[in-house]
C-alpha cells in the first residue's frame, strides 16, 4: 500500500504500541506491540494509593509483559 510514495510493507516496514482494535483493521493490519494495560492499570492503582496512605513515593522500576503482534506492516527480512 502506497504511503507517501513508499510500499507498507516492500520499502517500509511500521510498528505500532498499544495493538488497539484498528490496527488489525488498517491496510495493511499494523504489526505492533500489545501492552498488558490492564496489569499497568494495577501497578498505577497500587502506586496511587501508597502515596494517599503516606507512604511516599518509592523509585522503582516495573516491568510488565509485552507481546509483538505480526500482521502485514513489516517485511520479512528472512526472505530476501
């Protein structure tokens, strides 16, 4: 699919991040990164309310799951 005088996927490959509904819709169904929203929605939550209880602000780092979703966006390279 033409883009700005380019072929999705032949000349350019594009990644999205969230893997929202419409990107399995859009031609070419957009290659992206699902995030575990609901799980970040959690470690949101329970953040929120250590700093309602008081108990300060903690600096750490969380790291949540993350799962690549191919579709028809991104060249296979191994076929060349």
């Amino acid at each position: 699919m033409p883009l700005c005088g380019l072929d999705v996927p032949k000349d350019i490959s594009l990644i999205g991040f969230d893997d929202i509904p419409l990107a399995s819709l859009v031609t070419p169904p957009l290659t992206t990164i699902h995030a575990p929203s609901y799980e970040m929605g959690i470690e949101a939550t329970r953040l929120l309310m250590r700093e309602i209880r008081g108990e300060g602000t903690v600096r750490q780092r969380i790291i949540l799951d993350t799962k690549l979703v191919v579709r028809d966006s991104v060249r296979d390279i191994r076929k060349l």
